[in-house]
C-alpha cells in the first residue's frame, strides 16, 4: 500500500495532466481568428475614430452633449492666436475634409475648395452646431461604408487616403477633447482621464 506522502504528489501531477489536457482541448476546438485583411485594418481605424471606444474617445463621444455655446468656446489665453480652434471649428473641419474624401472615393466633384484650409475652421456657424454633428456622424459612417463595399482594386488604390483621414479624425478628435477638458465640460468616465 503506498503512503499518504506518495499517493499527494501522484495526485497533484494527475491533476494537472487533466488540467493541461483539458485546455489543450478547448484551445484545439477554439475557432481560429480571422486573419486581418486590408479592409478591415481599414474599417477597424475608421470605427474607432467615430463610434467605437477603444484606445481612444471617438468622435461621437467627443461631442455628444455639447450646446453651441460650448462648441464655440476658446480658452481666453488662445482668442485671436492663430492656430487655436473651438470645438466646433475643429468638427467644422473635419466635415469639410470627410465629405472631400468621400466625394473622391465615391468619384464625384468634391465641394468647392480655395486651398485655404484656415475656412475650413472659420466657416464654422454656431447655429449650425447639431447639424455639424450629424454631418460629421453621417461622412463618417458613409466613409466606413465605402470601405466595406469597394472592390479589392479600389481599396488598394485608395488604402493610403483612407489610412490618413483616420489619421487626421484622431489627431483633431484629441484636439476637441482637450478644449473639452479647458472649459470644463468632459466628464473622465467617458475615457480619458
């Protein structure tokens, strides 16, 4: 009869036998992921620049909420210094430049355009304020749609420009959040701290 000293280790290393068996198991039967693709690296970026938290606050996040007489704020130390936008500036320009992208993407005349992208902040009007947000909701998604239904030639061709709008999206979006936390009005527990 073996003792009760040698009976514990058998145990122990039985145990975990079944245990390591057990997950092999359930990893082997796990379904694989599904490589990324192009497309959706592409569509992964886009989604969380608009509506879907992940490493930073999207734009829906960022604005939701605002009054026009909040987008419109600059900190006093920043009025007439140039380069210092108000929230509604900065959602201003990034409708501008989605709708220029979208119309080129969907190969149709982009809005008239001078070149002075400085107008793309300043023909921001107050009163405008809710449409600017479901403007700036509506390209975005419309972007986002063209991404998951173009041909594999035309997200090649265009992957590039996609990329950087995301880009530009995120950069501005950490823009309107930091006038947001000036003036007061983000609330932490809507992710950044």
């Amino acid at each position: 009869m073996p003792s009760k000293q040698a009976t514990i280790p058998s145990m122990r290393r039985l145990t975990l036998c079944l245990v390591l068996a057990l997950s092999f198991s359930a990893f082997a039967q796990a379904p694989a992921p599904k490589p990324a693709t192009l497309r959706s690296i592409l569509l992964e970026q886009l989604r969380s620049t608009q509506n879907k938290a992940e490493w930073f606050v999207p734009a829906n996040t960022a604005v939701a909420g605002l009054t026009s007489d909040q987008a419109i704020w600059i900190p006093a130390e920043a009025v007439g210094k140039t380069g210092e936008h108000s929230i509604g500036q900065l959602a201003n320009h990034l409708v501008f430049w989605n709708e220029q992208t979208l119309a080129k993407l969907k190969g149709t005349k982009p809005a008239a355009f001078d070149g002075n992208n400085d107008e793309t902040f300043n023909s921001f009007d107050t009163a405008a304020w809710t449409s600017t947000v479901q403007r700036l909701d509506h390209v975005m998604t419309a972007i986002e749609d063209w991404v998951e239904h173009a041909s594999e030639a035309e997200l090649a061709a265009n992957a590039s420009t996609i990329a950087h709008i995301g880009t530009h999206n995120a950069y501005h979006i950490g823009q309107i959040l930091y006038v947001r936390k000036l003036q007061g009005t983000w609330n932490p527990a809507n992710g950044v701290k």
